[in-house]
C-alpha cells in the first residue's frame, strides 16, 4: 500500500486532538453519505418508471416490426418475406393494416385509427391483460367486432356488448368527392364492440381500435397488402440479434424496429430526464464534497507535530501533501460506501414492501407504489462519479493550504 494512501487511512480512523475535526469530518461523511443515496434512488426511480411504461407498451406494441421505408402499405408474399416466415428464431408472425377512419356512433363522431390485425394477433402481444371490459373477439359467423381503446370508447359514449354497431367511414380510393352526395366517396361498414382495452397510454387508449384483417382490407381496399408485420421472437434467441438478420434480409427498403424504437421519443424523453437530473444530482455531490475542505484545514494544523516528525524521517513536501489530499479522497470514498448501500437498500425495500406510495386513493394511478428498479450499471456510474468528484473537489484547495502552512 502506498505510505501516503496508509497514513492518510491511519488519521481518518484515528481520533484527533481537537473533537472538532471529528464533528466535521462526519458532517462532510454524512453529506456526501446522502447525496449518494439521492442519487441511487432517484435513478431507480427513473428506471421503475421506465420498465413501467415499458411493459404497458409491451402489451400492445410487438416485439419487432416492419414497416416500408416508403409508403404505407406492401406486399408480404415475396420471396425474401417468405424466406422470413420461414425463420426458425421466429414464433410467431401477425399481418396488420392500419389507417385513419372515421368512427360514428349514434349522434357521436370522433377520428380513429383503425388497427386491423389477423387471428394471431394475440399470441404477439398482451391483448388478454389489457382487456378492460368485453372479450377478444374480431368476428364471427354473422358480425365484425371492433376493441375500442378506453377513451375512445368514452368519446363516443359506448362500452362493450352494446345492442347497436359502430358504423366506420373510410374514403374510397381514386374516387373524388361528389358535393352532391359527399357519402358516395365513403366506405361504410358496421362492426359490434366486442371490447375495450386500456394500456394506460394516451395514444392508444384515445386513438386505436382493433379489428379483423379481412375487414380492414374490406373498407380501406386492399387484396394482401398489409402496413407491417408484427413479430415474436423465441424466448431462447435474442430480439436483437433477430432484428439484425431480418435488417440484412430486407435492406434499407423496409426498417425493422424494436419496442425501444417503436416508442423511440418516449423512451428518449425519459432518458433525457433522467440523466439530466443525475446531472443535478452530481451538482449537489460537488457541494456535499466541498464540506471537506474544513475538515481538512484543520487536520492539516492538528497534524504540524506529524508533519515535522515525517520531514525529519525524509518525506517530501510531494508525500505529505498526498496524505491529505488522500485523506479528502477517502472521506468521498466512505459516504460514497454507506450512500450507495443505504440507497441500494431503501430501494429494495421499496421494491418489496411499497413504502412510499403515489397517492392516497388506490387505482388512482397505473401503479399505487413508485416502482424501483436498481440497475447495477447505474449505481456504479454514481459510486465512480462521487470518487471523482470528491478527489478533485480537494485537489486544489489541498495545494492551496499546503502552501499557506508551508507544507
């Protein structure tokens, strides 16, 4: 062990002449101590709330889907898309077509999209966990059904198993509107409500519903063609590297996203937030560290005696300034320690015990507790952030006073 790095522990532990500099040394402990935690806890929180909209996504968006870089629908019956289907890391493929429409119900006309999906849809996401009233039902021998998203069903003012359908507008294609009779440029098609599903995002529950493939093709015209393909992977091969393959089979012509890229600008947003407020938080580490620099002071005037006997046996000024300059270092590197498994801790027991809730009415939010989720990459990130901030929070000011006491 370096001389510097040992003597700099010795009077750490040690107790000093004047109880002062021990009051303050654990007052700079305690402050660097709980800016760690502030840290440890907030990032966990920001990743709960992160794995939380993210698996509200997963109930809905697939685990990778094809989209044409141009234009809104193709053909998925060529060659290089049978080759696809025919992959074996593939479980499961759902054709979808979707588009805009207009959705009219009694007095009440609101704008939607409409998703029409095949018969596996369901096997490709969560659609049963989500259903917030009604059944999955697409069509039967005699009617189609559409799943409405909760506030769209609430704008239009109907729920599931309602007696009278939904009639839903689409404009024909290559056909101008006649003045005379606007509805002859419209496709009108009824469908029952079979459901209503609630993923507790605002963009599907407001805008989409679900119907069959064969009906989606029926309004908006379409023979095979669909908007994208909806795919699950195996649970024993990896989504990205799926992703990867069906990228080199398809070329820049079609884009091939995961549920990350999918939501590309929530995720980021939420990212963006959170390291933003990690920023902050270092901020407020560099202030706690500052806290040192009087613990240190006084050290170095509580330790003259040392300093003399040290010169005496042959240290240099270059040694005896690394004592203290480790000194400041390892009071960072303690409150770094007991923040980290102080905040570590805490989360855990957010984790599994709910402590701090949301609110004071249950199921008023999509989760009652704040979610936690500790993702080890962050709390080293914080651990190192806080040696490095606490080492040159006192690089100069160590110098500086080393100079003013002749050291």
């Amino acid at each position: 062990m370096d001389l510097s790095l040992y003597i700099a522990k010795r009077y750490l532990f040690s107790k000093k002449t004047h109880n002062a500099i021990n009051i303050i040394s654990m007052v700079a402990v305690c402050g660097v101590a709980i800016a760690t935690l502030a840290a440890v806890c907030t990032l966990s929180v920001f990743n709960g709330f992160q794995g939380l909209v993210s698996d509200m996504f997963s109930s809905f968006d697939p685990e990778l889907k094809i989209t044409p870089a141009k234009g809104k629908v193709f053909n998925p019956k060529t060659d290089v898309f049978l080759e696809i289907y025919s992959l074996p890391e593939i479980e499961s493929i759902s054709e979808t077509l979707e588009d805009n429409v207009l959705v009219k119900y009694k007095e009440r006309q609101v704008p939607a999209v409409m998703k029409g999906v095949s018969d596996n849809f369901e096997k490709i996401t969560h659609i049963q966990d989500i259903l917030y009233d009604g059944e999955y039902i697409l069509e039967d021998e005699i009617n189609y059904f559409a799943i409405l998203g909760i506030i769209l069903a609430n704008n239009l003012g109907v729920n599931a198993n309602f007696i009278y359908p939904l009639d839903i507008y689409v404009p024909k294609r290559n056909v101008q509107v006649n003045l005379a009779n606007p509805l002859a440029a419209f496709n009108i098609e009824p469908a029952y409500i079979g459901g209503v599903f609630m993923v507790s995002q605002r963009e599907y529950d407001e805008n989409y519903m679900l119907v069959s493939l064969d009906f989606a093709r029926k309004l908006f015209e379409y023979d095979e063609e669909v908007s994208s393909l909806e795919i699950k992977v195996k649970p024993e091969y990896s989504v990205s590297s799926v992703q990867k393959k069906i990228r080199q089979l398809l070329g820049d012509e079609y884009e091939v996203k995961d549920r990350y890229e999918q939501q590309e600008e929530a995720f980021k947003m939420m990212s963006i937030e959170k390291w933003v407020s990690f920023l902050m938080l270092c901020f407020i580490i560099l202030i706690a560290a500052f806290n040192i620099i009087g613990s240190l002071s006084m050290l170095m005037v509580d330790k003259q005696k040392d300093i003399t006997t040290l010169r005496n046996l042959g240290a240099d000024n270059s040694l005896i300034s690394r004592i203290f300059l480790f000194e400041g270092w390892l009071i960072s590197a303690v409150g770094a320690i007991i923040g980290v498994v102080a905040g570590v801790l805490i989360c855990l027991g957010q984790y599994h015990f709910g402590w701090i809730r949301l609110g004071t009415i249950e199921g008023a939010f999509a989760v009652d507790t704040y979610p936690v989720i500790v993702e080890w990459r962050d709390v080293l990130l914080i651990f190192v952030s806080v040696l490095i901030i606490g080492f040159l929070a006192v690089l100069y000011p160590v110098r500086y006073f080393s100079k003013k006491l002749g050291i």
